[in-house]
C-alpha cells in the first residue's frame, strides 16, 4: 500500500483514502476486523498517530466502528436507494419509501448556466440553486440545479427548506416534472463537495446528471446531483428474457420486447451497470 510522501496532501487522508477502498470494494467487507495499529503502520510506513487519525475519521464517517477493549471493525453499510429512471426527484422518492429527506439551500441565485444547461433550457437567463440533501443529520448528496427564470418568478430558498423543488413547481407554478434523460459516472470530491458532504477530498461519489421536461415537452430543469457513494446506493434488475428495468425499490418497471419498447431502457441500464462497475474496481 504505502503513501506518497512528494505530495502535499496529510498522510492520514491518503491512509484513509487507501482503506476507504478496500471497504466500498468490500476487500474488507462488513464486520471484518481491522488490521492492528501495528500491522497498519508496517503497511503503510507511517507512524501510529497518523493510523489512529485515518482510523478516527473513518469511524466518523460510520464506515468503522469502535469499541473500548475490542477491535476495531468494518461497519455494515448504511445505504439509501436512489431511483434513477423517474422523473420523480429524491425528496420524493425517500418520502415514499417512509424516510424523512432533510434540505439546506446554499444557493440560489440568477446566474448564467453551463453550455450543456443552457442549449436545453435554450436560454442563458437562468436560476442556479444549490442544496445538500441529508438523512438522519447526515449528508447524501449535493444538488446543483439550473431552472429558466422566466418560469419561476419569486422563487425564495425559504420555500425550498426541508421541501421538495418539484413538489412547488407544481403547485406554486402548474410545472409538473415529467419525464428527461439521466446519466450516472463515478468522480472525485473536490474541496466544496468533501466539505458539503462531509467525506474526504478526492473520496468517490456518483454523479447524477440530468435534464427534465414539463407535461408540456417544455424544458424545465437542468440539473447535478453527487451522492457519497459509500452511503446512496443506485439499484438495478435486469431480466435477460422479460427485457424488464427495475431501478431502486424495485416498485416500477419498464417491459417490452427485445425489439420493442423498453430496449432502450434497458441498454441504458446496462451502461449504468458498467458505470458502476467501474466504480467498484
């Protein structure tokens, strides 16, 4: 394993980093018993107050557990599923699933949009709204979305405290979200991700990008959501011989012939299959 000693970054973050790996790979799977301080330090070439560092902010983050007079432990995961082919956005998808989705606005403002933002909502006059999304104090994803402003006059960040965007769209402005395309990668936290999510700079996250339409083909939102990848959980069933897609809580599903509709669903799961496929190593 070792750590880079030509770099600026601490030593502890690169020996969390390193571990973090192996317990999102499952190298060190739930309930495995970490290695001793000793074992961690001969590994990694470091000394035992940079291992007890790494230690302690893996257990912060819930991915340890520690206990006094017993080994420390890998922590069974806990996730949250993510529907990735509704239209439907997370405050009510977890709603529906009977958890409570907690919503801080960092953001909100007039703002010119990406390249990508703009030739879909085909204007440059725009809102940009920043929140992070949290569940039980904890933060699983921060939320980048670009509206037109001409189709939400007077939106304020108070409204948009623990509530849903789309929830007001529809009853503030009859803008009900319909349907639109989604894509899922892995990246890396940068700094006002690593601070906003409370995970490690350079940690893993999946990137949810996407644009949606209103019940008149309209565009309506742009938008990117990252998830802590060790914490939000995109589902995906595949059925080879019913072509059928099932994302999350397994409550919905698209079916078709191979030739028919539903293949398009399914190709497209199957490239977010290999996305995070990736991401698992």
């Amino acid at each position: 394993m070792g750590v880079d000693r030509n770099t600026s970054r601490p030593l502890h973050q690169q020996v969390a980093q390193s571990l973090r790996r192996r317990i999102l790979g499952h190298d060190l799977p739930p309930g495995a018993v970490l290695p001793s301080e000793a074992e961690l330090c001969s590994a990694f070439g470091v000394g035992r107050s940079v291992i007890r560092q790494a230690v302690a902010g893996l257990a912060a983050d819930g991915l340890l557990i520690r206990s006094q007079g017993r080994p420390t432990v890998v922590a069974s995961p806990s996730e949250y599923r993510r529907l990735v082919q509704r239209a439907t956005g997370m405050f009510d998808q977890f709603a529906g699933s009977g958890q409570e989705l907690r919503t801080t606005v960092r953001e909100l403002r007039a703002d010119e949009p990406p390249p990508p933002a703009r030739a879909f909502l085909r204007t440059a006059e725009t809102v940009r709204l920043e929140r992070v999304r949290l569940v039980d104090g904890n933060p699983l994803s921060y939320v980048r979305t670009w509206l037109p402003s001409e189709r939400v006059p007077g939106l304020t960040a108070g409204e948009l405290t623990d509530a849903s965007l789309h929830r007001l769209l529809a009853s503030r402005y009859e803008l009900r979200p319909v349907s639109g395309r989604r894509q899922v990668r892995a990246v890396a936290a940068d700094d006002l991700l690593a601070e906003a999510l409370h995970t490690e700079q350079g940690g893993p996250l999946l990137l949810l990008e996407g644009e949606t339409t209103d019940q008149y083909d309209r565009p309506l939102e742009w938008f990117s959501a990252w998830h802590r990848a060790d914490r939000v959980v995109f589902d995906i069933d595949v059925s080879e011989t019913a072509e059928t897609v099932r994302i999350g809580p397994l409550d919905r599903e698209v079916t078709g012939p191979a030739t028919g509709p539903g293949t398009a669903e399914l190709a497209r799961a199957r490239e977010l299959l290999a996305e995070l496929g990736k991401l698992l190593g």
